[in-house]
C-alpha cells in the first residue's frame, strides 16, 4: 500500500484492519511545487469591516495566483473553526491559511492538520505557544506585534494626559491573542510609566461596535468619574463613543478614546476629533500570505515570526491617511 504525506492517524487503512501509520515527519509537512494549489483559508468571522477586508485581500491574491480557494467562515465559534479546517483537511487542500479565533482551542485544528501532511499558515492571530510552536506544528505566524500596539497606545495616551487619568478599558474576544497582547502591553506600560493613571474596569467587548457600546454603557454608568476609554479595536472604540455621546458627554473633549485597528470609521473619527489615535493593525494580508507559500514551495527558509509593519494615526496625519484605510 502507498502512503503519500496527507495520511492520518487510522485505525483502519486501505482495507486493511487494525494498521496504525504514523506520519514520517516530525515538523512541517513539506510542500510539493506546483503552478497551481488548492489552499483553505478558515477565517474567524464576517461582522466586522477588518475581518471583510482580510477576506477579501485573500480572495483576491487567491485569484490573481490562479489558486482554488477553499473559503469557510467561523461566524464567531471557535469550534466551527477547528470543524472548518477538518473540512478542508478532507477536501485535501495543499496548504491552509488560518486566523485562529482562540489561542487554545484552535491547537486541534493546527495539529490535525500536521498529521494529514498539510502545512499551515497562522495569520494575524496566534496560538498557544506552549501547546503548538512556528517551525514545528505549523509553518510560521504572519501578523502585527499586539503587545508592541498596546504600548504604542499607552505612550501617546501617557503624554496626551500628562499621566492621569482614571480609564476604562474595552478587551477583545475572550481567549483570543489580540487581546491578550494588546491588554498586556497597554495595562503594563501604564502600569511603569504613569503611577497617576488607574483603570477602574476592564471588560470584554468582543471586538464588536454594537457589544462595545452596550459594555461601555455600563461601565461608565458604574465609573461616572472615568476620562479615558481604551478600546482593543475601533470598532468598540465606536461603541464607546456612541455611548459617550448617549450620556450626554463629549467624545474627545469629556472622555479621551483611543484604540487599535485604523480602520477608515476610525481614521475619519479622529478627523471629526471624536477618536484620540488608533494604532494601524494591516489587514491586507493576501500578497505577503500567498508569497510565504510560494517561497515555502521553493525550499526557502521561513521565519517563524513574521511582523508586519503598522502606522499609528492621530491628529496630525488622519485626515492625509483616510483615503488609505480600510
């Protein structure tokens, strides 16, 4: 019986019961040079105008390199997303590009597909490093330093404010590597830098405007006494604005907002002087995604951390970069 790379863990194999194959590699699954693949692209969700643009930058290189597409959407479930990536595994793509939703339960996914011989490409989100690790579970991470924007958010919020302040902070999905790492930077440089800065409360918004604006709205009616919001994403940073506003308060003037993402609702936001900054996160990640397989493809070496270089957007420069954003 042949066995080529995508074979899995079986119990039972070509008719032949009881046999137990076990993969010949111990890291990434290699990948055969071809003019044309079949890659999967497992993406998180569609609520929201940054994952739409990630979508779209990935159909559009999937397009332009004459590669069969093979597009699922998680529609906010981390278990719908490792089912998603099985699916794929069975179509038997050649190469899957995956955002995981979650840090943890998302290592199944990665694993299975290691095991059916198919490598993998985390894009703007990471897993668990000490569960799945970039060069030996999957082929590499490709996405911003989220802990480097939560500090870059902090900085400017630090020396807007003179250091005080009393904040109010809008996290990203529950489990999710964003958020983690944008709390982390931005709670620990406050932290060390303005011993006069406190955060009353910190809760999550699930990076959605709509959820963003219904946490802001409670907490600030719990901290009547807050002056600065910081929202993990401006999505929730619009939340919070419309909640502002619904107060009776004066977005910008009131209460300070910052935020991540620079998505154009943001960006035109801190024109109108409603959004403080907001630290760019790319999400057009289609031409650098599809360039690492086909350099994987060719034998080249991949690093296994791959950062992505963000603008920051604030008054001085909003309103020449609008036109860029997504």
């Amino acid at each position: 019986m042949i066995i080529d790379r995508r074979t899995l863990l079986i119990g039972t194999a070509g008719g032949v019961a009881g046999l137990t194959i076990i993969p010949a590699f111990g890291q990434v699954p290699p990948l055969k040079k071809k003019d044309h693949y079949k890659v999967g692209f497992a993406q998180t969700e569609s609520n929201n105008p940054w994952r739409l643009a990630q979508t779209a930058s990935m159909k559009d290189e999937a397009a332009k390199r004459g590669a069969q597409l093979v597009y699922t959407d998680a529609a906010s479930s981390a278990a719908k997303q490792v089912a998603d990536v099985n699916s794929m595994i069975a179509q038997g793509v050649d190469f899957i590009f995956l955002p995981p939703r979650e840090e943890k339960p998302l290592i199944p996914a990665v694993m299975n597909a290691k095991k059916a011989g198919i490598p993998v490409l985390l894009v703007d989100r990471n897993v668990d490093p000490s569960l799945a690790k970039p060069g030996v579970d999957f082929l590499a991470f490709i996405g911003s330093n989220f802990v480097l924007e939560g500090q870059r958010v902090a900085d400017w919020t630090i020396e807007k404010t003179g250091g005080k302040g009393k904040i109010i902070e809008l996290e990203g999905s529950v489990g999710a590597s964003p958020a983690n790492d944008r709390k982390k930077g931005f709670d620990d440089t406050i932290k060390a830098k303005a011993p006069d800065m406190v955060i009353l409360a910190s809760q999550s918004g699930d990076f959605a405007r709509d959820k963003g604006r219904q946490v802001a709205e409670t907490l600030l009616q719990a901290h009547p006494d807050a002056t600065i919001v910081y929202a993990h994403n401006d999505e929730m940073a619009l939340g919070a604005i419309a909640a502002i506003e619904a107060a009776g308060k004066v977005p910008g003037k009131d209460i300070l907002v910052v935020s991540i993402d620079g998505e154009k609702d943001g960006v035109q936001a801190i024109v109108d002087g409603k959004l403080g900054c907001s630290c760019e996160c790319n999400p057009r990640f289609g031409p650098a995604a599809f360039d690492i397989l086909y350099k994987y493809a060719n034998g080249d070496t991949i690093p296994p951390m791959i950062i992505n270089p963000d603008r920051f957007f604030d008054a001085s420069n909003a309103k020449e970069v609008l036109p860029t954003a997504f």
